[in-house]
C-alpha cells in the first residue's frame, strides 16, 4: 500500500538541548555544555514539546525529571542523534582527506595501458581509500550509476564534462600478425582493406566502428569487414595476436606486442591521432579529496614516491 510522507520541517530542532537536560538533569549544566543561555535551552525545550504535543521533563525548584513520553523520546532519539553526528563527522572528514570508496567506469582498453601499473602504489599511498574499477564498453551514467568519476577517450566525452587529460594524443594503429600476413599481402593503401579480414569495434550506442585514417589532409573513414566483432580493444587485440584479421587499436596498448613481434604496424603513413585518454566526472565542486587524489597520482610520472610525499607532507599539516 503506498504511504504518503510529508517533509517535517525543523524536525531536529531542539533535540540536541533536550538531550543534553536530560543528560544533566539540569538545564543551567545544559546550557554550559553547549555554550548558549539557560533561557534559550528553556526555550528550544518548550518549542520541542510544543512540536511533540507532549510533555517531556517534570520540572520542580529542585529538580528535572523525564515524563514517561520523556523517557521513551530519550531511548529512541539518543542513538538516533549519536548516528548522525557520527555520520556528520564521516562525510565531513571525507570532505577533507582522501578516504571513501572511489568507483571508476573505465574501458578495457585503459585497465593494462594506465590502471595497472599504478593500481598497487595508489592502494599503499592511500590506505583510506577503496578503489573500485567497473571495466566496460558502455558509456555510464555516472550520477544515475553512483561513480565518482570516469574514463575514455577524449573524443567519447560529452561536452558538458569536465575533462581531465591522463595521457597525451596517440595514434590508432593497424596491426596484424606475421603468421596472417604470411597468408595475404600486406596492404599498403586503405582500399587494400577491402580484401583482408578486419576486425571491428562495436560502440556503446550499438553501431559498429568504421576505421578512420587520413590521407593527406583529408579524413578518411573505411567500412571494412572480417570475422569477429567485439566490444572492446583488448579482445580485438587477442585475435590479432591469434591470427584471426587486422585490427584498429589504440597505439599504446599494441607497444609490447609490435616490440616483441607478436604484431607488425602498417598502413603508416594513413595512421590517425586521437585526443587521448581523459578522466571526467560532472561539477567542479563535486571533486573529493579521494578523487582529486587518484587524479594527482596517475597523472603523476614515477607517481608512487612523490604521491607519497605529498600524502605524507598532508598528514603532517
């Protein structure tokens, strides 16, 4: 059955004085503790009654007692108010040093080529936070899906983010396999793509990804084909380890296996830059310390030791 519920204005108000009478049997030693008049603890006790419709103290030139409605008011609300302060005091500290749940929404792509290598340091440098790494193809919502932040090339990026560059520009290379090439002939102009098995990116919004190139000063954007569609540059990456096709992935993470000549880059001279990575998240004023912290550390070269100074120069201050 739904229940209607209405906005109780002011609900709190007094209940830190009743507290601390009831606390004190005293309304002079109440006003003492939280530096206010005894007239104005009287006060705020007589307009929380008034709100209540009950009376909670019995009141003699000697002494204060609780009424029963009293006593029952203090069994319920002193725990109640501990809790809040205690979660005031939480938010509040959150609000000041780098502590709480982070919760990122990266593509795969980004968890080897940043996340990895600075995972570990970032834990150690800064214990009070807990790192949470939601990898995915999908553009989240990050208010509606309660992430702090989120990761992606720049040019994935709405326009109403602030954006936060992580990395410079790269290229987005094509790569293939010897043991493909041995099989075809390399290309070496981007209608060349038409015969090889090309494998494709499937994007967010469900189209799948033409390849871009630039030819010149001319953009250039190739439908291609091939066996395999996947939603994420690693797996794509894989099969070309494998042999499957050709495949358009970012530069840095085809590094290693182009090095160690698992892979061979062509059509080099079409190869077209992107912005790079950013991190992006929706208000300015909504950055933590948590956040502003692991922004500071993957941003950072060699970051671990100078993160670590400067969490220590923070704990010092």
């Amino acid at each position: 059955m739904k229940q209607n519920f209405t906005v109780r204005h002011g609900a709190l108000d007094g209940v830190e004085a009743f507290l601390s009478v009831a606390r004190h049997r005293n309304f002079r030693k109440a006003a003492a503790e939280l530096a206010v008049t005894p007239s104005a603890i009287s006060q705020a006790i007589r307009t929380l009654e008034a709100r209540i419709g009950a009376a909670l103290f019995i009141r003699t030139t000697r002494s204060v007692g609780l009424t029963e409605a009293g006593e029952r008011f203090f069994a319920r609300a002193r725990p109640a108010f501990e809790e809040l302060i205690a979660a005031s005091e939480i938010a509040r500290g959150m609000g000041q040093r780098p502590a709480g749940l982070l919760r990122l929404s990266v593509p795969p792509a980004v968890v080897p080529m940043l996340l990895e290598p600075m995972v570990a340091s970032f834990c150690q440098v800064y214990p009070e936070i807990e790192l949470e790494i939601v990898a995915s193809g999908e553009l989240a919502d990050l208010a509606a899906e309660g992430f702090d932040a989120g990761i992606r090339m720049g040019d994935l990026i709405a326009p109403d983010m602030v954006a936060v560059r992580l990395t410079p520009s790269f290229p987005m290379v094509v790569v293939g396999s010897p043991d493909y090439l041995r099989r075809r002939v390399a290309p070496e102009r981007i209608e060349d793509l038409r015969d090889h098995a090309c494998l494709r990116l499937r994007r967010s919004n469900g189209s799948v990804a033409p390849w871009s190139f630039v030819d010149g000063n001319k953009a250039v954007e190739a439908i291609v084909s091939g066996p395999l569609i996947a939603h994420d540059y690693p797996s794509l990456l894989g099969a070309a380890i494998q042999g499957v096709g050709l495949a358009q992935v970012p530069g840095p993470i085809a590094e290693a296996p182009i090095a160690d000549g698992r892979l061979q880059a062509l059509l080099g001279r079409f190869v077209v830059t992107t912005p790079g990575v950013f991190l992006y998240y929706p208000e300015r004023h909504q950055v933590l310390p948590k956040l502003c912290a692991f922004i500071d550390h993957i941003r950072q070269p060699g970051g671990a030791d100078a993160a670590r100074k400067r969490s220590g120069r923070r704990r010092q201050s």
